[in-house]
C-alpha cells in the first residue's frame, strides 16, 4: 500500500493570518514540496506550479443526514492532484475564513477514493489575538474554527498585552482544551508544529492523550494549567490560568477503568451521534472493552465515526477506557450516564 | 490475501506485457491500436505489430479521456482539450480561456465533442464553434445520448440535458445529492448517474420515473452497458454487479445479478463489444472476463498487484487492454 498523500487543512477567520502562514510554509528552506489548494489566486507570494482555486462547493449526501457533507471541489481537486503525486510530498488546503472545517475532514471519511490515496494530517486554525475575544462572541464560524483544531496558532500577540493574551489562551482552552495551543507573531512557528502532525492518525490517538486527557473536565474551579506547553517552549505566564467556561461549546471528557462491553457501547454512541450528530463537532477515544486483549481506538466528525483495533494493551499497561466529545450544548449529564451504562 | 483464481480457464498466457513508467488511468482502442492514458503529460499508443510510442499531450495532469473510432480526446490541468489520432499526432481542440482544469471531456455521434470546466460545459459538433451551458454546480460528469446532438451532464442535485442546437431551455432532471458520472443506456431511454454516495441513480427519460440503484459497499467509479444494454455492468462492490435494463421498466423493482465474488473491490468494469461478457479489474490486479449468462469466468490476469485503473476492448472484441495504478498495463490477444 503506498504512503498516503498527508493534506494540513488551514483555518481561521479573516484577517487572522492563514496566507501569513502558508507563505511561510511555501518559502522556507525545508526541501518538502507541496500542492496548494487555495480560495484566492494571487495572494500566496510564492511562485508554486501546483496552485489549485477551489470553490468550497459544500454538498450534502442523499442520506436524509444535514452534517454528512463532502467538499465536492476537494473530491474533484485532489482525484486530479494525485494524477501528479511523484511531484509534491504534501498537499495543503487553505479555507475561507467563513468556513466550517467539518466538511472538508468529512470528505476523507465518506469518499472512499480520496480516503485511500490521501489522509488528513491536521486541522490548522490561526487566531488574530487582538480580535478573538470580539470574534467569539459574533462570529460563529471563528469558535467553530477554534473547536475543531487540532493546532492553534494564537496569533498576532504583540498586538495585546499579556494578562489578556492569558484571557484569551483560558478562553481557547474551555472551548478546546486538546489542542496544541501556540503563541506567534507573524506566524512565526517551526513548520514541524504544524505539517506531520498525524491529528488524524487513529494510531496517534494516544500520543496527544496525555496532555488532553490530564484533566479533561471542562470547568473545574482553580486548578492550575494543566493543558499545553508540553514542549516548554513558552512559559510565560506566572499564576494559573483563568479558566473559562464557553456558553456554548464545550467539550466533554468521559473515563473509566472498568471494562466496557462493545455491545452496549457500540449502539450508545452511535445512536449518540444519530442524536447529537450536527452539534458534536469532534469525539475521539480509547477503549478498553471486556474480554478483549486489543485496545479500540474511534474518532469522529459530526455523525460519522471512524474506528479500529489497534495494538495489544502492554503487559502493566494501566486499562482504562477514555473518550472525549467537542461540541455545541453537549447534554452533558446524559452523555456520563449514557457511558457509565456501557460498562460490562 | 491474494486471489489468483488458479482453478479456472486462463488467458493469461496470451498477454503481451507493458511497463507504462506511470500510472495508467484509463485505457482506449483505436482501431487495433492500445491507448494508454497516463495519470500526467502522455498517452502510450501500442499497434498491434509495432513498438510502442508515447506522445506528450498536456502540461500537467490528465484529467479526462474519452475515444471514438479514430481519436482518443483527453482533457487536461493545463487547461487544453487535446484529440490525438492512432499515429499519435495531437491537436489542440481548444484551450479554455482561465486556463481551468477541463475535467470531463466526452465524445457523441457524428465527430462531436463535449468537455467541462468548473460549472461550465462545452459541446462543439464536428463543424462550428463550441456552445457553452452554465451549470449550476461543477460539472460531475458528461455523456452524449447515442443519436442526436444531446448531452447529459451530471452535477450537484441532478442531472441537466443539454440540447445545444435545439431552442429549448436545457431540462432538468432532480435527485439530491452529489451526481459524479453519467451514462445513456445504449437505446437512449435511460440515463443513469453515480453519486458521492454508494448509489446510482436513474431516470427513465420517457416519463421521468426515477430509479435507485443502492447496496454497494464503496463509490460507483465505473459503469458499462452490455452490448445492446440488456444489463448495466458495475464496480463498487467485491463483486460484478449487473442491473438488468431488458425490460421496459429497466431495473425498477429488480435485484441485480452479482456475479465473480473476489476478496477487494471490482474497480473498473468493461463490456465486451459483441457478446454478453464483461471484464472486472479488481484492487489486487486481478482482471476475469465474466460470462453473464452463466457466471463462467475466465482469468485474464493475477491478483498480485496493484488496482486495475483501466480496461478497453478492441471494436472487434479479439483485444483486452488493461492498466493498473502502479504502470503495469498490457494488450490480452484473444483473436
């Protein structure tokens, strides 16, 4: 099976600096070369053959399901790109700043043919730092852009002093606490944080876990921060972190170390997906199911999941099954109990 | 696992092999001439006598083919739509004016020629300039109607028909969802579509009357009526999947006959000119010409490789030209 084409998705509300970004992509000297799909022709600096205008054509399926989407551009355009595959190691898609990134991680999952000749690495959202705070309360699509992330730049930082880029970070946080979370100016970061990051990678799921799952519980009261900075880069802030609780997206973090029965699990969560479906933006998860020596690793977008057997538990390896959801008004009584009853 | 079918009548024998040095993405015949349509820049053109020659044809990726008797049309990321005749002497046809991907491209009756760009759609008859139709939505798919100048065009929602020299507004032909391909049954009363999902779609044109054509287990990339299109040969599934369209009702209310079980995915099918026999490319290279009559099958090549991304027969039906993902391709004498 040859190596599937990886595709870095770039997100972020207008002005936020995504062309900032992709140019630096496309102009540092790190010998990878790669195919853009991009909305507007003329704004990338960078003399690129392999420059694609795409049309964010968004079609739903014949299935009666209003969140099962594909990009119809994106099935056109990357069929038609890996026509060309010896030629670029990479593809990366930028968005409109409008625009929802559900569609397009579907459109992996649902077109078999684009699921087998290319993968999505990670969804890339850059934040305007002077204007997030404004954004999340008018613009939809910018907190939308946030939860969905696998990798966020906060960007712009020298436009605001530090105790509200502290604000802002608490803010991200308690809409999505699992995401890589980093500061810039300019965009200023090393390509490796954010090209190859296998976000999507059911295999990786728990590389990201320990961070993500440290504490997953959305608001507690003062505890300290716990999520990011893993890589000791940036330790700027002194006192804990404020913590914020978004009215509106949150996510939700479910553990256990009893066994589950795959059987009762199963119809739970897809009927949880049935159900919340249009408002789960991401789930991700590891299970430890009764009887079973292989550790089950699922994701999802929106109705549509995606899981496997992945590996033995290590003899010592602590069983514990661990499952997050990111979403709109997550019933969240009703999803830990719907949980708890999946023990076996 | 591999299936290499080692209990059945074989032709592999009678192969002669052909290292593409590309990916094959489709496969033509003109005349007795194997044309191999390669995922960038070139065609392969194997005579049957002769060595192989490969003509450049686009800057860039080749999105589209399609071949009548004398030229196989292709169309391009660069923008052209290129016809190229059995020698291997090319002409531009035309070059769209954005220099968009001209992602379809489809050849009808008399010499005319359809191509499409974005939400655009051409048609230019064998004489005369070329007419546009602005789609709704990016173009899925182009077929001609078997007579007459008429073009089905697939897209988001449904199906457009396109009478370009006729008066008449283009009609259209509604079903939601992502249409991806179109296809006219050979006696022009059906006109048949694949979608994003694991379906086909059909409308008898008489009166409208849609048809579903569900249970597959992956996209529908590649259909093909029998000769005299009595059935509608399928992939999207591990198996031949054949819809019968004898009678007037074409497949309504009818199960398909699923024939030459295998253990991945049929991905390309293609309908033997003159008996009812169809050859299956499967994802591990495997290739069967299957009889439909009977299920008998005829191994024509091993499982052991990569996707069959193409297969053509002669006119004469004596030739299987075949090409997979990985370059290997070949020309099956079965004269």
């Amino acid at each position: 099976m040859p190596d599937k084409l990886p595709v870095t998705v770039l997100t972020g509300y207008l002005g936020a600096g995504k062309t900032t970004l992709l140019n630096r992509i496309l102009s540092e000297p790190h010998g990878h070369k790669y195919a853009v799909i991009v909305n507007e022709f003329g704004e990338v600096g960078i003399d690129n053959d392999l420059i694609v205008g795409a049309d964010e054509e968004i079609f739903e399926m014949n299935n009666g399901c209003v969140c099962c989407t594909v990009r119809g551009d994106l099935v056109r355009i990357i069929d038609g790109l890996m026509r060309r595959k010896g030629k670029f190691d990479a593809i990366i898609l930028e968005t409109t700043g409008l625009a929802d990134p559900a569609p397009v991680a579907q459109t992996f999952f649902i077109d078999d043919n684009i699921g087998r000749k290319a993968k999505l690495d990670a969804v890339v959202a850059v934040a305007d730092a002077k204007w997030l705070k404004d954004r999340l309360k008018d613009a939809p699509e910018a907190k939308n852009q946030i939860a969905f992330a696998d990798v966020i730049l906060l960007n712009k930082t020298d436009l605001v002093a530090s105790d509200e880029l502290g604000e802002l970070e608490a803010r991200i946080r308690g809409i999505n606490p699992y995401a890589k979370l980093h500061k810039t100016q300019r965009c200023n970061i090393a390509l490796l944080e954010v090209l190859g990051r296998n976000a999507f990678d059911l295999d990786r799921i728990l590389d990201i876990e320990p961070e993500f799952l440290a504490d997953a519980t959305h608001h507690h009261q003062d505890h300290d921060h716990h999520h990011e900075h893993e890589d000791g880069h940036h330790h700027h802030h002194g006192g804990g972190l404020k913590h914020y609780h978004d009215e509106e997206m949150q996510s939700v973090s479910l553990k256990t170390v009893d066994p589950i029965d795959p059987d009762k699990f199963f119809p739970w969560v897809q009927d949880l997906v049935q159900k919340e479906g249009p408002n789960i933006l991401r789930c991700k998860g590891i299970l430890s199911f009764k009887d079973d020596d292989e550790r089950f690793v699922f994701q999802g977008v929106h109705m549509i999941l995606d899981g496997d057997h992945q590996r033995p538990w290590q003899p010592g390896e602590k069983r514990e099954s661990r499952i997050i959801f990111i979403g709109r008004n997550l019933p969240e009584a009703k999803i830990r109990e719907g949980f708890a009853a999946c023990v076996a | 696992m591999t299936d290499t079918r080692a209990d059945i009548p074989s032709v592999v024998a009678r192969t002669r092999p052909l290292a593409a040095g590309a990916p094959v993405v489709a496969a033509h015949f003109l005349q007795e001439t194997a044309v191999f349509v390669l995922g960038e820049e070139a065609l392969l053109l194997l005579p049957r006598a002769d060595e192989a020659r490969r003509p450049t044809v686009h800057a860039g990726a080749v999105l589209s083919s399609a071949a009548n008797a004398t030229r196989v049309v292709t169309g391009g990321d660069d923008g052209k739509v290129v016809a190229t005749d059995a020698e291997g002497k090319s002409t531009t046809v035309a070059t769209d004016t954005g220099r968009r991907w001209i992602d379809h491209v489809a050849v009808g009756p008399s010499g005319a020629l359809a191509w499409s760009a974005g939400k655009d759609a051409f048609v230019r008859a064998s004489t005369g300039a070329a007419r546009t139709l602005a789609l709704p939505s990016t173009v899925g798919g182009l077929a001609f109607a078997p007579k007459g100048l008429r073009l089905a065009i697939a897209h988001y929602n449904g199906l457009t028909l396109w009478f370009p020299n006729a008066l008449t507004e283009p009609e259209r032909l509604a079903w939601k969802g992502s249409h991806l391909g179109a296809l006219v049954s050979p006696d022009g009363r059906f006109v048949i579509t694949s979608m994003q999902e694991p379906a086909l779609h059909g409308w008898r044109l008489a009166d409208r009357k849609d048809m579903r054509m569900s249970g597959y287990s992956a996209r529908v990339r590649s259909l093909d009526f029998s000769v005299g299109g009595k059935w509608l040969a399928t992939s999207g599934s591990r198996e031949l999947i054949l819809w019968p369209f004898q009678g007037k009702d074409g497949p309504m209310g009818k199960t398909p006959r699923v024939l030459a079980p295998a253990e991945v995915q049929a991905e390309v099918v293609a309908s033997h000119p003159k008996q009812d026999v169809v050859a299956v490319g499967y994802a591990d290279g495997l290739v069967l010409l299957v009889r439909i009559e009977d299920g008998a099958e005829i191994l024509a090549r091993k499982g052991t490789g990569a996707p069959i991304a193409a297969l053509a027969w002669s006119a004469s039906g004596t030739a299987l030209a075949f090409g997979a993902e990985d370059g290997e391709a070949g020309v099956i004498d079965l004269g």
